[in-house]
C-alpha cells in the first residue's frame, strides 16, 4: 500500500505540472510549445553571444594589424594616419623601406626618392599617379633606423597648403613591427583643394603602400 501511495502521489504531481487532469491535451499542448519557445529563445541567445564574441575578436585582430584614421586637427588643419603591422623584425623592415633603388619594383605609388637622401638633403620624391610620374622636390627629413619624411609648403593644384609627411618603424618585438605613414596637411588651400579635401584622398593611398611593404617584406 505504501508503494501504491508513494506511486499515485508522484504521478499525481508530474501530471499536475504537465497539465493533465487540469485541462484537456489542449492545455498540455500549449504548456509543451511554450516550454519550446522557452528553450528556443536560451539557444539563440546563447549562439548570439557566442557570435558578438567572434565579431569582437576579429575586430581587435584586425584594429592590432592595420588603423586607417582621417582626423581634424584644428581650423585647417587635418591629419591623415594609418598603420600596419609586419610581421618582421625592424632592421629587415628598414632595410627594404630605405632600398631607395629598389622600392618602384614593389610600390605602385611612390616610386622614387633621388638626391641627398641625408637629413636636410634635398630630394627629388617620384609618384605614379594614374600611369603618370609626378616628381616634386622636397627638403629630407632622416633619422636612422627610425623615420623619413618631408615637411614643405605644397605647390600647384595643393597651393596654399603645407604637408608634413612621415614614414616611421616603431620595433613590437623581435619578429615584428609597426610601420607607420602619416600626413598632416596644414593652410586654407585654394578653391579647389581645402586640407580636409586632400587628408581624404591620401587616407585612400595610403594603406595601399603600407600593405605593399608588408608583403615586400614578409615574402
């Protein structure tokens, strides 16, 4: 009899939960398809935290390989900044960066640093600009082992304007580094070409140069 009890108490209690003897299968067909939409929702919102996560970690590998950033300085005044990781060591990476003589076999827009390439040196720069060589003289910026650059009053179609370009390494560790292009354009230009216009065009180039190297170097 105890068994007996202990059975009919049991089923009595399972069936009070499932819906049975409290409704018609009616009831207990509803309280089944919401305990599935119940699981249903934990499922998706499990396989949707577990997405945001993978998207967040690429996000962060990517932002530690390479940052593109156009930025206002001030009133006329505006900076182009991009990065780009290598991975390689510093030295290797400034040596094919400062290959003056090879650097058009691989780059496909900066194709030429001719002249005094000392600090305060005067240089010929050489850009290939839709199958066109632009050349423009500039005033060397040089320091060993860590940038290059130049920093002069713009002519031409950039009158009005002074730029103040920079190609630096920054050593992460033994095996890699940051290379780093950067330009800061500066002056109220002209009709046709404002410090924000230009810091815009460039932020297109730029990263193109930056990948170029990269597969120079690693390859």
């Amino acid at each position: 009899m105890d068994k007996q009890f202990r059975y009919q108490t049991l089923k009595f209690h399972y069936e009070k939960k499932l819906g049975y003897g409290y409704g018609n299968n009616k009831t207990v067909v509803t309280n089944l398809i919401k305990m599935q939409k119940v699981t249903t929702l934990i499922i998706m919102v499990i396989l949707n935290l577990a997405c945001k996560n993978t998207i967040n970690l690429e996000m962060k590998t990517k932002d530690m390989l390479e940052h593109i950033e156009v930025r206002e300085l001030n009133t006329n005044h505006w900076l182009t900044y991009t990065d780009i990781v290598i991975d390689a060591p510093i030295e290797k990476v400034w040596q094919v960066l400062t290959d003056w003589n090879n650097i058009s076999n691989w780059s496909s827009s900066l194709v030429g640093i001719n002249g005094n390439t000392h600090n305060n040196g005067k240089v010929m720069i050489s850009y290939l600009v839709d199958g066109k060589t632009y050349n423009t003289p500039h005033v060397f910026i040089y320091k060993d082992m860590e940038e290059f650059g130049w920093s002069d009053r713009m002519e031409g179609s950039f009158a009005g304007l002074t730029d103040n370009h920079r190609f630096r390494v920054e050593k992460i560790s033994d095996i890699q580094t940051r290379f780093i292009q950067s330009d800061d354009f500066k002056g109220i230009g002209n009709k046709d070409m404002s410090a924000e216009q230009i810091a815009k065009i460039t932020v297109e180039f730029f990263p193109i140069f930056n990948r170029e190297l990269k597969i120079e170097v690693e390859n």
